[in-house]
C-alpha cells in the first residue's frame, strides 16, 4: 500500500507538471514563439492554449506594445569641430514576432547601436548654432534611417527624440557671451532708435506749432484788414451819405442861411480853440473878418452842391 501510494503521488506530480507545461495562457498584446523539436512552429496570440508535451516549447515572449528605448549619452562631432554630447529616447514597435525572434538576436541592442551611429552622421553634416533649431528635421532622418534598417527585423520605428544636447563648458560661456552682446546691441539699437523717433516727433511737434502760429497771425492780419476795409467802407458811406443830405438840405427853403449859420458857428468854435495851445501859426491878415470867411466858405459850397432832386 505504501510503495503504490507512492507511484500514485510522483505520477499526479508528473500530470501536473505536463499540464503546466503545456497549457499556456497569452496575456493581451503579447505573442510566443513555439518551437517544435527545436523548428519555428507557431505564434501564440492573446489567449489560452495547449501545446504538446515535451514536443512544443515556448522559445520568445514578444510584447505587441509600443516601447521607449533609452539611447545612451555620446558624444558627437558637428561640422564646425565642436563636441557635443546628445542623448535620446527612440520609440518602436514589434509588428512581426517571427522576424522579431529569428531576423535578429538581439534587435533592441542592434536599434540603439544603429541610432547612436545615425545620429552622429546627422549631427555632423550641420554647425553647432543649428543643432538647436534643427532638432526635428534630425529626428525624422534617424527614423528614415532606423525604420529601413529595421523592416527586415520585424520592428517599426516610430519616432526619435533628442532629450539633451550639451556642448562643452567653453562652448558655453561663448554663446553666453555672444547672446549677451546680441542683447546688449539690440538695446542699444532700441534706445537709439527711440531717441530718434522723439527727436523727429519733437521736430514735428515744432513745425506744426509754428505752422499753426503762422495761419493764426495769417487769419488775424486778415480778418484786421477785413475789419479796417469795412470800417473805411463804413465810414465813407456814412459820409457820403451826410454830404448827400446835406446837399440836399441846401436845396429846400432856409437851407442856405442854416448853412451859413453853421459854418460860422464851426469857426468861431475852431478860432476859439486856437487861442488855448501854444502854437506857433501863420494866420491870414483877415482871420478875424467872420463875414469874409463864411462868404469864401459858401462860394465854395456852392460851387460843388449837389443839383437840386428834379435835376438829378
């Protein structure tokens, strides 16, 4: 009874264990490789499977997923001489598991050797100063380069990206300096041109102050001259207006003798204010004789009335 329970024990561990080497659960986004007798027999996708004792093995396990790839740190020589040092991170894809397990033996460190070599070629057909700005374009060349290569391998590559690119200490400080001297040109250039545009703001401010003060003085001599002209206009009418009356009034009755009395009244008025300065004048001998005078003052008045209405 031992010995059989025995033999029935080591032949339920032997059950188990050919059962636990033959079923075979495929987790998602995964395949295996089987090999039978030591051929490529298959490729196990997501899901359960039993596979011959001691006939099928599993020889790779593929993740289906996209994976980063970390690429070393090294040091690349540009165009103009300069080193530099450019890491980076390389994304890739299994697409065929057989090609995968069989193209190659080891297809991620085969990758990143390839990468780090792409890259050095790109980095050295471009200057230091372009490194920087022209990061994408070197991208999209190493994917060229790595997805040509890789294709027979049974991998994709999606996408590089630069993480770091650090030139030299020395480098460094020289394009620190440089782009301190830009920015000290730059603000030189911008307090030149700023004192510029205030000296040719203020320039113009002048003109125009001294433009408008001309069309004021302009507009005032004018509008003074349009005044005078009208006030002598004015005058002149007004004037002419009371000679006519009174040519008028000598027509009508009486109009003389008012004349006369008028005249005689001016001149006595006139006479008397001659005597309260102290001029000097030459007088004619009969300024005195009143009646004289308004007789010579008539004639002439009557020399140039006005013919009478009925005439006119």
């Amino acid at each position: 009874m031992t010995g059989g329970l025995i033999v029935l024990v080591v032949l339920a561990i032997f059950v188990l264990v050919t059962i636990a080497k033959t079923a075979v659960v495929v987790p998602q986004q995964s395949a295996y490789i089987v090999e039978r007798l030591g051929r490529y027999h298959g490729t196990l996708g997501a899901g359960f499977h039993v596979l011959l004792p001691f006939v099928d093995t599993i020889r790779y396990r593929h993740s289906l997923k996209e994976s980063a790839v970390d690429i070393p740190a090294q040091v690349c020589i540009t165009r103009d001489n300069v080193q530099v040092g450019v890491d980076g991170v390389l994304y890739l894809k299994v697409l065929n598991p057989e090609r995968a397990s069989y193209g190659i033996s080891d297809y991620l460190f085969a990758i990143s050797q390839l990468a780090q070599t792409t890259l050095r070629s790109e980095i050295g057909k471009i200057d230091l100063d372009r490194t920087f700005e022209e990061r994408t374009n070197i991208n999209m060349s190493v994917v060229s380069e790595l997805d040509k290569a890789s294709e027979p391998w049974g991998i994709k590559v999606l996408r590089y990206e630069i993480k770091n690119i650090t030139p030299p200490q020395d480098v460094l400080a020289a394009m620190e300096k440089q782009m301190r001297a830009e920015r000290e040109k730059r603000a030189v250039i911008l307090t030149s041109e700023g004192a510029r545009d205030a000296a040719v703001n203020t320039a113009d401010g002048a003109k125009q102050e001294v433009i408008k003060a001309s069309e004021a003085r302009k507009q005032q001599q004018i509008n003074e001259a349009e005044g005078e002209a009208a006030a002598i206009l004015a005058v002149a009418t007004a004037t002419a207006e009371g000679l006519r009356r009174v040519a008028d009034a000598l027509q009508v009755t009486g109009g003389t003798e008012a004349m006369q009395l008028r005249v005689a009244e001016q001149y006595i008025s006139q006479f008397g204010e001659l005597a309260k300065k102290g001029n000097t004048l030459i007088l004619p001998a009969n300024v005195g004789d009143v009646a004289s005078m308004i007789a010579t003052a008539m004639q002439i008045v009557g020399r140039n009335a006005l013919p009478p209405p009925s005439a006119r």
